[in-house]
C-alpha cells in the first residue's frame, strides 16, 4: 500500500555569515512503501525525492521494525545524505553544480566564481566576487616551516604524496581556525585550504626538481599565479601564456565537484566524526590517489604511451581489456554515475583540440586516444556494458601539452577537487540529520566458539 503526504525538510543557512542563506532542500515530498520480510514483519519507508533524480527509500526504520540491514557494496544504490551542492543523471549525461551546467560554467565562469558557487550556493555578484578574491589572494602564502617541512621529504617523492602529508599537517599551522562548531572557523579553514592548494602543490613539484619554492604573486588571477609558482624561477622575469591559462581554469572547473564520489564520500566520512577539516580533506587527497578514481588520469598516459611505444595494436589493447584473466582495463573508460557521455569529457575533448593546435603537444597520442576512443565505443563489450569516456580519458594530454608532468597529473587533480570536499564537509556539518558515519556488515566469520581448553 502507497500512501502519500507531504514532509517539510529544511535546511540549515549554509556559512551562516548573513550573506547567502542556502537550504539543503527546500521541500521534499515523501510517500511511504511497506516492506515485508519473509518472517512477516513490516516496515513503513517512506520514499523522499529530491529536486532531480530517482526517489529514495528511508531505511532508517528498517533495523528496528524489521531487524534487517540492507547489502549495497560500493554504495552504488545508497543515498549516504541530502545534498544540495551538485547532480549528475548518469542516463543522460548531465552534470549541474548548484543547478548550473558544467557546459555554461565552462564557457562563462572561472574557478574561483565557480568556487563561490560550489561554497556559498550562487553565483557572486561583481562585488561579491571582487571580495572573495580578495580573501583568497590573503591566503595564498603559507607559514614558512610549511617549506622546510616539504623540503624534508626524499628527493624522489611523489607529489601525492608530499601533498597529502602537507595537507594533513596543516592542521598544525592553523590550529587557530579549526573549531568544526563555528561557521566562521569552517568558512576561514575553506578560504585557507582553496587559496594555499596551488602553493602547496607548486612546492611538491618544485621540491623534486630541485628548483626554488616562489612566492605567490598576488597582482596575478588564481590560474596565473599558479602557473608562475609551478614554472617561473627568481632568475627570471615570468609572463604567463594565456592559453595554458585558460585550458587550466576549464580543467579546475571541470574537477571542482562531482557529488559522492569515492574521495567526497571519505571526507564526509572522515569529518563526521568531527575531525578537523585539514585532516579530513587529507582523507580525499588519499583516497583520489587510486587509480580507479583521480589517479586515472596518470594511468591513462602510461596506458598510451605504453600501446605507442610497443607497437600493440588498438584492438590487442581492447582485447585485453576485455579479458577477464587480465587484469588490465581500459583506463579513462566507464564510470559507476554515467551510463552515457561523461559531458567533461566532451569539453575536454574539444579543448585538446584547440590546446594542440595552439600550444602543440603530443598529437600522435591524441590521435592514438581519438582512435582508440573510436574503436572502443564500436565494440559491443564496451557498448553492453555502457562503459564511454570519463573526464580523464583527455585531461592528461591537455596537461602534458601544458608542461605539467605525469606525477603532478592527480595533484591538478585534487587542487580543483578541494572546494568540492570542503563544501560538502561543510554542508554535512549544518544538516540536522548528520550523525557519524557508521556502516554494518554481513558478518561471515566464525560461528561462536569457545576458546581451547589449554592441557
Ligand atoms: N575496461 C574494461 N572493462 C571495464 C572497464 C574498463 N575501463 N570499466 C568497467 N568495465 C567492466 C567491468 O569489468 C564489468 O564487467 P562485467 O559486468 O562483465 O563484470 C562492468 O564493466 C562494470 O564495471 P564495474 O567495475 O562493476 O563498474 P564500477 O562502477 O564498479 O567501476 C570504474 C567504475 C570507473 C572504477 C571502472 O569503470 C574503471 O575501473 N574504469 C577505469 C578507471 C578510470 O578511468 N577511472 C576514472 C573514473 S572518472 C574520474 C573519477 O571519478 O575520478
């Protein structure tokens, strides 16, 4: 039985500083569906639906009415919260932040406009921007231990990882800031994480070159002043090249957000027991690292350059990728949300275009993913399964034409993706449904047993 009635749910002031007054969900009807167990008990879920997307049953009940859990591994049909921050429909290839589309912010926007948007829930108006600029551009340097604490780690690093310790420890450079109850206390750790990340991963980069940490320079944009900190020397006057410029804005405002994603899903975890927020965006830097998340978009230049290099043909290379006794896979192919057209890849696509035409760059190897792209999507495997491009299929040769080496790749990476995770920590830190993330388990261990008697 189906019965329907209308539930208030509303949200709490997103930074409750007076200037935006965002709700997680303004009104949200639910009816209700009864399941019954096959031992005869019931239990009344009511189904909640959002602005977009598919209804969701609330299983809160289901434990104590039913005394059954439910069994989703990967979470591929959980809804873990409300959010009101960004919506992809995988069917259809949509992708809106705040309800705007990726394709009109990448054509009108810029990072940081499209980082007020993810943060406070609408677009700046000039002078809110003029202000939020200012901030940022306040925040970009940082204390100078933060350099010999780089400096400290081996030669060799990888980027991630000396990103993901300095992260982590910045917690102990702002601890003035890291009251998780005070709006303006999470507002300012927001403000210091988005505008110090291009610093921080400059200085990863420059630690393995051996070359000179910058300062930032203020009189310069975001995207400007990383590309001065990421290749300018004292040496030397730097003048940045705007269509490097202009392919990186696209590339941070294509990554700045993509809802429950596996790094966003540990950053809520991780802060929802109230850890401080540079802890917990350090769990998302770690938890982009894998392969099958941000570090794909490594994986996908070693996978071209692997197939240019020796000479295997595409289909040998699809072959394998199908193959259920080899590990490999495509990489840059198939997302668990897009059963169609990831819309980043797309843009993207189009900007390589452009950036090799522009810039030059690597365009055998841009041939040699068009090619593979082509044959991939023709092949019925890849076609049954849905699997199409993701954002990182293209984003890497973009990178490489820009001069950004391979081992930076997913650092760029969690550089745009920190407003994301900082957005959603504060939002799960104003809902009034959040409580700590705790899952259950089907527990398939040994039945109870008593311990051996000993002789
Ligand atoms: N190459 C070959 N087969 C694949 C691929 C691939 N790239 N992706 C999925 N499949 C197959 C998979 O073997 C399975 O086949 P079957 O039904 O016969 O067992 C089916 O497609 C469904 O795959 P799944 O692993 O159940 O799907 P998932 O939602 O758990 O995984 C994914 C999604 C992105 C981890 C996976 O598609 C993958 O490993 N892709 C390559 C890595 C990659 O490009 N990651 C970047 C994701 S986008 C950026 C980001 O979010 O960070």
């Amino acid at each position: 039985m189906v019965t329907r009635q209308q539930a208030q749910v509303t949200g709490p002031a997103y930074y409750d500083n007076g200037r935006h007054k965002q709700s997680i969900g303004d009104e949200i009807m639910s009816e209700t569906s009864k399941l019954t167990t096959t031992t005869g008990k019931s239990s009344e879920l009511p189904m909640i639906s959002g602005t977009h997307g598919p209804d969701v049953a609330d299983v809160r009940r289901l434990y104590k009415d039913a005394g059954i859990f439910t069994y989703d591994p990967g979470y591929a049909t959980t809804a873990s919260c409300k959010s009101s921050i960004t919506f992809i429909d995988g069917e259809k290839g949509i992708l809106l932040y705040r309800g705007y589309p990726i394709e009109q912010l990448a054509e009108h926007s810029t990072y940081l406009e499209v980082c007020y948007l993810l943060m406070y829930g609408e677009l700046p108006t000039p002078e809110q921007y003029d202000d939020f600029t200012d901030i940022i551009k306040n925040h970009t340097m940082v204390h100078e231990n933060i350099r010999d604490f780089i400096n400290g780690f081996r030669y060799d690093a990888h980027p991630m990882a000396m990103l993901l310790g300095t992260v982590g420890a910045l917690s102990s450079f702002y601890h003035d800031s890291i009251d998780i109850n005070d709006p303006k206390h999470r507002e300012i750790s927001a403000q210091r994480l988005i505008a110090k990340m291009p610093t921080i991963a400059s200085y990863c980069y420059n630690h393995s070159r051996g070359q000179p940490f910058m300062y930032p320079d203020n009189s310069l944009s975001y995207v400007e002043n990383f590309t001065r900190l990421m290749f300018a020397v004292p040496a030397e006057e730097y003048q940045p090249n705007q269509v490097a410029v202009k392919a990186l804005e696209l590339i941070l405002i294509l990554h700045a957000d993509h809802e429950q994603n596996a790094s966003t899903s540990t950053v809520r975890m991780a802060g929802s027991s109230g850890a401080n927020p540079f802890a917990s965006i350090a769990t998302g830097v770690a938890s982009l690292w894998g392969p099958a998340h941000g570090g794909a978009n490594e994986a996908v230049m070693n996978m071209l350059d692997a197939i240019h290099d020796s000479g295997e043909t595409i289909e040998k290379t699809i072959d394998r990728a199908k193959d259920k006794n080899d590990p490999f896979r495509l990489m840059g192919f198939g997302h668990r949300v897009y059963k169609n057209f990831d819309p980043r890849a797309k843009i993207i696509q189009k900007m390589c275009h452009e950036i090799l035409d522009d810039l030059g760059g690597d365009q055998p190897l841009f041939n040699l993913a068009m090619e593979l792209e082509e044959k991939t999507l023709a092949d019925d495997y890849f076609k049954e399964r849905q699997l199409y491009p993701n954002v990182d299929f293209y984003s890497g040769i973009i990178l490489r034409a820009l001069g950004i080496p391979m081992n930076m790749f997913t650092v760029m990476f969690a550089m745009a993706r920190t407003v994301g995770w900082i957005s959603h920590w504060n939002e799960m830190h104003e809902d009034p449904e959040f409580r700590i993330g705790r899952p259950r388990q089907v527990y398939t261990g040994a039945a109870t047993r008593d311990y051996p008697a000993k002789s």
